[in-house]
C-alpha cells in the first residue's frame, strides 16, 4: 500500500535550524539525524509503505516534552510520537515529515500502591519490564498485546491482548494520563480516585488517540493481585463452527475465563513447526481460568463440558506453570509463526471484531473468501472479545498478490461492519484503516471526530495525515 502524498515537508536549512533549536531544549545528543535512525522511527511491524522523519527527538521527562513541542510549534514541523514502532497500521511513519519523538528514554515506574491497586508509570515503560516489576510483588497488569509494546503506544492505540475478555482492554484499564497538548501546556486527564464524575473523560479522549491529540507522558495504571490458582487448557475440536460455538456458550453462561483464544489448524501447523509443539492440527481454543483452586475447577469442568458436547476431541487442562508460559508464548509468537510458513513474506494482518453472537457467521463467510484467495492466510483471534485476526501473507514485491489481499480485506471489514462490527478491535487507524472510518461512524462521526482535532491541535501538528484526518469518502466496491 502506498502512504498517501507527502507535503509541508521541511526544506534542509529549515531541519538544520530546527535541530539547533531542539539540541538547545533537550540536549545535542539526543536529537539525530541520522540516516538508519531515520528509517527505522519511520517503519513500523506492517507492509505499509515507510516515511522518514526529518529528526528523532529523546526527551526525559514532561518539561522536556513540553519544550519539544513549543520548538516544534514555533518551526511548523510535524511531531509523530514513537513507542516502540511494533503498530500495524502505518501509525509511526512520518508522512509530512518532521520529529519522531522517541519516548523510550522515559521509562521510569514512578509509583506503586498496593492498597489503591495502581501503578504510574512514564509512557516508554514496555509491557515486559512492568510486568517484571510488579510479578514480585504478587500483582500484574493485564493487557497483554503479542509484541513488547510501550505502554504510551498501548494507550495511544487502545491495545488489548489476551486476558481483556477477562480484565478489559487499554479503555477499562488506565485510571489517568499526564499529556502535553500542541501548545505546550501540561494536562493532568483526571485524578487517580476509583470513581469521577468531573466533566468530560479526558483519558478515554486520549486513549485510542493514536498520536493525534498530544504526547502521553505518563499513565496511571489498574493493576490485579495475582490469582491463587491458574489452569490452562488446548482443546482442538473436530470444526471451526464448534469452537466458536463453545465461546458463545461460555460467555453467555458467564464463566469469567481469563483467556478462550482460537487458532484454526493452518495457525496451529505453524505454531506446531516454529515452536517445537506437537498440538492435533485442528481448529482450537486456547483457555486460561484464574481464581481459587476449587473455582479454577469449577471453571474448567463447566468449560469442559460445554466443549465435548460442541464437539471437542478432548480436553486436557493443566496447572504446571512452565508449560502454562511456554503455550502462551506460543500463542503470543503466532504471526511470527504464520510468517515463517512464506519466508520473505510480509503479513496483511486484518482485524475485524464483531458482537459474539455474529462471530461464527463472521468467521464462516470469512474462511469461504480465503479459499477462493489462494494466499495462506491464517486465522488466530480474541475470540471471546468477538475478535479475530486473519494473517494475509503476501509477497511484498509482487503488486497482484497485494491488491488481492487488500480487496479480500475490504470485503472482511464490509462484512464485519453489516454485522454492527468495527475495521479494528485493537490495532487501530493509523493510515492504513483509515478509509473505512466514513463506513463504520458515518460522515457525521467522522466530522466530531475532526472537530475534536481541530480544536486540541489546530495547527496540525501531531501525527498529520493519519486517522480522521486520512478518512476519504468509502472506496468503490471491490
Ligand atoms: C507480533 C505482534 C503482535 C501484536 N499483538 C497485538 C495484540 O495482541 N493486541 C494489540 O492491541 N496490538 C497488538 N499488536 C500491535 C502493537 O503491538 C500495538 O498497537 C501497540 O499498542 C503499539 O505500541 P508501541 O509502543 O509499539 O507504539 P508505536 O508503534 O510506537 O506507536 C503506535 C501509535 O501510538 C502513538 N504513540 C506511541 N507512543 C505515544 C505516546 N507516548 N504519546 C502519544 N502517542 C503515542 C504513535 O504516534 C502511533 O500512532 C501486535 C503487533 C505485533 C507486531
């Protein structure tokens, strides 16, 4: 896919002044130039075409931040947030130029309360090392996306994983944010008391804004005390209709599982060669249940019986915690998995989600469009979210085998949008999602949405040419 046209880039003497003056804010060696260091912050894990910045800016702390942003303000120059770049949508590339400001360096955990259940965190913090930090203390922050993602990408993009089915995603999950706004102010979006009725929510504003509102700086963030017990089971059923038939029944009995993942048998083929595992190549549900001993029985025996009688060939469930990670691990590792099957190929990653009542109709249509495909593709998916992720791999450098996946993913998001669905569950926007944004809010949410953009940041300066700001009138049928 080709990024959307280029403009407002800055002329070379226009970077050079710049550089100067955002040397002189934070210091000389943190504001590169470089060409490799370019390319990389404006690159990110997706087959979306790449855009350099002009400049990558590491700032330490909010002041800094702050003063990033009258520099960059007083210069015209486009701000692109970075986390770690692992977004799938085109999110970090750099479209009109400007500074890729690197929050990396912001990784300072600053605040623990046990008795208020919250952490506070700066915004370059990654998943893995929280969880590091707060696994001794007999706590953990549930969501879990598949790559060590930043937690201010987290925010920024609404990202959840695999226990939100249990403990929600990004949106149930941050209790409030610090943020730099276009004209340099400092915002705190709310207090940290459980409950607020003040005004407008400024964090879930925030949450999902995906660079376009401001700089995230630091979050405050739910944590969970460490279940007493917690079981895993792999279930491979004898079909695809079956296992998305146990899900339904799950949800709708109520038993709180804190993972049900499906994997169809193409995705457990690979995971079974690029993980040395030896799961039955079947569609499968993955299952965790958290709680005490006898409720994490209870749970798996409720489970069990509703998946033999959907038709599951067994179901064998498991407390031993190293085989417990190891799954997974795997499970997390899944598109590297699927890529590994087409080495040299890049993955179209889809990722509709769909009220879960319509989720076996949803899956079904979906694996009748990829037999007439002729792309492996893959299915893996949160499904007891409704949502599911389909891996096109494609030979990036063949432009048929692209527009067949792109047109398969235009018919996938239709389909799931007729069903009172969304293009995105997790991902988000970013510019390669961005023309079904008119299909999924209409015009006039799309036009609120605009409005929001123009009145926090009316000069365009933060993540131009993404999200709203990208959404054109619905493409043609294809
Ligand atoms: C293998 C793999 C598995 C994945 N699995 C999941 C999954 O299970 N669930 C899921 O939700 N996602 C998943 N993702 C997508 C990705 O990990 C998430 O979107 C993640 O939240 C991005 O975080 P990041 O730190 O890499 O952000 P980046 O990619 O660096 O940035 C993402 C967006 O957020 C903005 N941004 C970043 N930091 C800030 C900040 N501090 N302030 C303001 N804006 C900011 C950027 O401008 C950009 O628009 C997966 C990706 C890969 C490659």
């Amino acid at each position: 896919m080709s990024a959307p046209a280029e403009s407002r880039r800055l002329a070379g003497p226009d970077v050079a002044a710049l550089g100067d003056a955002l040397a002189a804010a934070l210091a000389p060696d943190r504001v590169l130039a470089g060409e490799d260091v370019l390319r990389q912050h404006g690159t990110d894990e997706s087959f979306h075409a790449p855009a350099p910045p002009d400049l990558v800016a590491y700032p330490l702390d909010v002041d800094e931040v702050a003063r990033l942003v009258r520099v960059c303000a007083g210069h015209g120059a486009a701000i692109v947030p970075f986390g770690a770049g692992t977004s799938l949508e085109g999110h970090v590339a750099a479209l009109r130029g400007g500074v890729s400001v690197d929050m990396s360096r912001m990784d300072a955990i600053l605040r623990l309360s046990i008795d208020d259940m919250d952490v506070t965190v700066q915004a370059g913090v990654t998943r893995r090392r929280l969880d590091e930090r707060l696994r001794p203390e007999g706590v953990f922050f549930s969501v879990d996306p598949g790559a060590n993602a930043t937690i201010g990408g987290m925010v920024a993009t609404g990202a959840s994983g695999t226990t939100t089915v249990r403990y929600g995603a990004m949106r149930e999950n941050v209790v409030s944010l610090l943020v730099v706004t276009a004209d340099g102010s400092v915002v705190r979006t709310r207090s940290r008391a459980r409950k607020s009725s003040a005004g407008y929510d400024l964090t879930r504003l925030f949450i999902g804004s995906e660079g376009t509102l401001g700089l995230i700086c630091e979050a405050t963030l739910r944590i969970h005390p460490t279940p007493e017990a917690m079981a895993a089971a792999v279930c491979p059923f004898a079909s695809l209709e079956g296992a998305v038939g146990c899900v339904v029944d799950v949800g709708r009995l109520g038993i709180p599982v804190a993972r049900i993942e499906l994997a169809d048998a193409a995705q457990i083929d690979a995971i079974n060669r690029h993980d040395d595992m030896d799961h039955e190549v079947a569609p499968t549900l993955f299952l965790e249940f958290h709680g005490s001993q006898t409720e994490v029985e209870a749970q798996a025996a409720e489970v069990q019986e509703i998946a033999l009688s959907s038709g599951a060939s067994r179901f064998p469930w498991a407390t031993d915690e190293t085989d417990r990670r190891r799954l997974w691990h795997a499970r997390h590792r899944a598109y590297d998995a699927a890529r590994a099957t087409r080495p040299g190929s890049q993955g179209l990653t889809t990722d509709v989600c769909v009220p879960v009542s319509r989720l076996a109709e949803c899956i079904a249509e979906t694996q009748a469009d990829i037999e007439t495909l002729g792309l492996p593709a893959p299915i893996v998916g949160h499904v007891g979210d409704g949502n599911f992720h389909v891996a096109v791999l494609v030979d990036p450098d063949d432009p048929g085998e692209i527009e067949r996946a792109e047109a398969f993913h235009r018919r996938l998001v239709r389909r799931a949008i007729a069903m009172d669905g969304t293009c995105t569950g997790e991902h988000g926007v970013g510019y390669g999602k961005a023309e079904f944004l008119v299909e999924e809010h209409g015009p006039e949410g799309v036009a609120m949405m605009r409005a929001i953009k123009r009145a926090l940041d009316p000069a365009d300066l933060f993540n131009p040419g993404k999200m709203a700001d990208a959404a054109a009138a619905p493409p043609a049928s294809t």
